[in-house]
C-alpha cells in the first residue's frame, strides 16, 4: 500500500487537477479529440505507438504469474549463483546430482549454469528453453506444440533459493512501475502444502462431511501458515524495493496484492482443501484478495473434474462470501480438446464458480448459446482478463479469431493483462500495443480498460465511480473541494487507486496534447 504521506499528495493532486471531470454528461470537448488525433498519429509508426503506450497511465495487470513474469535472465543468474547445473537435453535449469565431486559439481552430463555467463550459446539455449523466445514448432521433440512448451517451460526455472525471491518480485514491480502501473495482483501463494491434509481426510464426494473433517483436523494451522508465508513475501518484497529506507523507491508506488492458485490439476480430495483454505485465507488476510484455478485447463485431471471442482467453489464460497474469485475459464482453442470441453468452462465458472472475473475466456464462441452466454457476462458484469501475446503463443488464437471484438460488442467488459510476461517475452505496454494495431481502439477505449483494471480489482475499499460509464464520481466526491472527499479517499484505497489514476491521466495528457495540436 502506498505510504500515507504518498497518499494524501496524490489525492491533493487529483483534486487540484481534475476539478470538473465528473460532470453529469460530459461531451467531446476538445483536448479528448485531441487525444484521439495523438493516438492516430502514433499508429502510423510502431515505435510511435510503443512511446505512447509505454508513457500512458495503464492502472492494473489483474492477471500476473509472479514466477513466469519473472524473465529468463534473472533465473539464470540466480542459478549461477546457486551452484546449480543446466539440463544438456532441454537446456532446463536442474539441481546439482546428489553424487557430484568438487572438481565435476554437475557430474559429467550437466552443464555449471555459471557457463551461461561467459558462454553466449549456452545462455542463447537457456533463455529459449525458459521462455517462448525464437519457438519453433518440431524444434523440441518433447514438447512440439507451443501450448506444451509454455507449460513445460515452469519445471525448467530450477530449485532456485528463496533469498532471491525479494530480488525477483522487485523486478516484476519495478517494470510495472516503469510502465505508469500503479497496482498488481500476483499469483503466487498456491496451496499445494495442503496435499498432506487432504489425502488423510480423503474425499468420497460429501461437500459438508469433508469441510468438517478438515475443519477437526486443523485446517486451521495450515491457513496459519500460508499466512506467515505472506508475511515473508511482504518483507521480501520490502526489502527488494529498498521501501523502508526509501518509500519513494521505483516500485514503492505501485500496490501489490496476492492471489491465492488452486492447483487444478491435482486430485480430488486436495483441491477441496486447497479451495477451502484459500477462501479462509482470502476472508482473513486483506493482502490475499481472491483464489484463482491454475494449470492447463486442459489437462487430463482438470478436464476429468471440471464440473466437479465448480461444484466444490459452489459449496464452499457460499461459506466464505468475503473471499473474491477470478477463475482461469476458457482458455481453450479447437482442437486442443474434444468439442465436448469447449461448451460450459466459461458458463459454469459463472454459474457455479461465483467468478467475478474470467481469466482469458478464449473459447467463448464456441460455448453452448454463446449469444446468451455473452447476455449473461455483460449482465452479471463479469470482467474478462484479456491475455493477447499468451493466446497467440499457446492456443495459436490471434487476430479476428481472438473474441476481444466480440466481448467489447457485447458490452462485456475487459481489461488487458500479461499472464507470464517473462515466459511470452512481453509486458502490459507490448499488450496494449498488440491490441491497439489489431483491434482498432481509440484512446477513449484504451482509457475505458485502464479504468475497467481499477474498476474490477480485488484491492480493499469502495469505488471512486457511481457506476462504469466513469462520468459521475460517488456522492461524497461530487464537490472535489470537500472534506466528505479527502475523507472518502482515505477510509478507501480501490478510490484512492482510482483518484491517483484520474491524476496520472490528466497529466499524461497535458504532456500529450502539445505534441497532438501540432
């Protein structure tokens, strides 16, 4: 969260330079087509284009895998710093063998990672086999596809020591903050320390029977200490932004919140613990804000429990109505799947999974009454978390074949976001680049994602905005000038977030609008 201090100068500043904007029903006035003129000037030249993205405020990425955010790089340094050896068969970062000698520490087949620092070829090899750089099809016998080698590319970041997990999120926050970012949400506490528990309570399909079994086998503890495990990532991620001895650091600014991962993929009886706890996890610990399904949704066990595992989140969130949930739903091409899997994942994660939000909800088109379907996100305000370069390189989804047009006809709203920017080799200014040149958009459009990201996130407190058309701000803001607003934006940091937003955008425009005059 930003520091107090910080807080109050922004908000200052939002009042000071945003007097007016929320007028009952604004018309085009002239600095908006001003804007619109700059925005259709940068699109003639991608370079262009890329400055003004990267400049424009872009408020939240609320849908970021902390550990495949992270690029390729960085997990080779820390592997040479470790001590640890490279796979020689997929250029994957491994632990040293058991039986090494000193002179050989990698055994006579491993590569020392620390290679890789000297030896441009071999860090060219890794940096490939982490990430989606120069993939090409049939290069990799093992994993041929690029869905497979997304995947695949998660078991290769190595057993790297969790002292540079500060460094590593510091990384991760300081490229938002470079981009004018102001507020994440990582994926990264996941609850596969739950397994234990769940294979001694078991599962035989008794929802009630087996939250109580859990419940009398200490569930407790275990939530306990995923929540020391937040502890330790605040304080790494403190102590990687250098914020305690200055809270004016790159990155201190940005307010980063975590998600909790259930791991689909795994058996029955563990993912009912794991959703449990997360859900008493994220009703209890304001900086958890919500639990998400991840793994391939197409997966054999995820496809296998689909419906199985809605019908848990449906039991358990109506215990837990605090916890906020974003599911990963839809992120599926034909193909991938028999048609059968294409038809209800986005369907019954709203229905029966409670999502506030869709991760990628890539096969929306091809869902049972897929008009309805579309009726029913825009109804329910359900927002879609577009991931652009992640559904070109695993599901080989892009162009007009991408619902994002599809969504925005519906009335759906969408923000974008990157998924693994360090896997894709992209970040959140590339994204809006990619849709920007692909799908048309105005810089009103752009502005109404941004403020969809802030909109729908998770983060503490009432909203700024009477309702998403973001014309009227709520009634103790009305008057910018009164002490009911000053107020209203301390007790609320989702509002503060939103002022602090209206206040970057004004003066990235006020720098803009000389350029788009000439």
């Amino acid at each position: 969260m930003l520091a107090p201090k910080t807080i109050s100068r922004a908000s200052a500043l939002f009042l000071l330079a945003t007097a007016g904007l929320f007028a009952a029903a604004p018309k085009p006035n002239k600095s908006a087509q001003q804007m619109e003129s700059a925005l259709a000037a940068a699109k003639k030249n991608p370079l262009d284009l890329y400055s003004f993205l990267q400049r424009m405020p872009k408020g939240a990425d609320l849908h970021n895998h902390f550990t495949g955010a992270v690029y390729a790089e960085s997990y080779i340094n820390a592997a040479a710093e470790d001590g640890l050896c490279v796979n020689p068969s997929n250029f994957g970062i491994i632990a040293p063998p058991a039986d090494a000698e000193s002179a050989t520490p990698c055994g006579k087949s491993a590569i020392p990672a620390r290679t890789a620092l000297t030896d441009p070829i071999l860090r060219s090899e890794i940096i490939d086999s982490l990430s989606m750089r120069d993939f090409v099809s049939g290069h990799d016998v093992a994993t041929s596809a690029g869905h497979d080698h997304f995947f695949a590319t998660f078991n290769r970041f190595g057993p790297w020591k969790i002292e540079h997990r500060k460094d590593l999120l510091a990384e991760v926050i300081r490229r938002a903050a470079d981009q004018n970012e102001s507020y994440l949400e990582l994926m990264v506490v996941n609850g596969g320390s739950l397994s234990p528990l769940g294979t001694q309570v078991g599962f035989d399909g008794d929802f009630a029977g087996t939250r109580d079994k859990l419940l009398a086998a200490g569930i407790d503890q275990y939530v306990a200490r995923l929540k020391t495990n937040v502890d330790q990532l605040e304080q790494d991620r403190i102590a990687g932004l250098g914020c305690a001895s200055k809270a004016d650091a790159p990155g201190c600014n940005v307010t980063v919140r975590y998600v909790y991962q259930v791991l689909r993929e795994f058996q029955k009886e563990h993912v009912f613990a794991q959703i449990m706890a997360g859900l008493m996890l994220a009703s209890s610990d304001p900086r958890i804000v919500g639990i998400n399904f991840v793994q391939a949704e197409d997966g054999a066990t995820a496809l296998r429990d689909y419906h199985l595992q809605m019908q848990m989140l449906d039991y358990l969130k109506l215990l837990y109505p605090k916890a906020h949930v974003t599911l990963h739903a839809g992120e599926l091409a034909p193909g991938l799947v028999p048609p059968e899997a294409l038809r209800f994942h986005i369907r019954e994660a709203v229905e029966l999974g409670h999502a506030e939000r869709i991760g990628h909800g890539v096969d929306v088109g091809y869902e049972s009454d897929s008009p309805a379907l579309l009726r029913e996100l825009a109804r329910k305000q359900v927002l879609v978390e577009i991931n652009l370069t992640s559904n070109d390189l695993i599901l080989g989804v892009r162009g007009q074949d991408h619902p994002l047009p599809l969504y925005r006809r519906a009335g759906v709203p969408v923000a974008l976001s990157t998924d693994d920017e360090g896997v894709s080799r992209s970040h959140l200014t590339a994204e809006y680049a990619r849709a920007v040149s692909g799908y048309s958009l105005t810089y009103a459009d752009l502005k109404q994602m941004v403020r969809n990201s802030l909109e729908w996130a998770f983060v503490e407190g009432a909203s700024l905005w009477r309702d998403h058309t973001y014309r009227q701000a709520v009634a103790d803001c009305v008057n910018l000038s009164d002490t009911k607003c000053t107020a209203f934006l301390d007790k609320n940091p989702k509002a503060r977030l939103q002022a602090d937003l209206e206040h970057r955008f004004a003066k990235f425009e006020q720098q803009m609008l000389p350029h788009a005059a000439r």
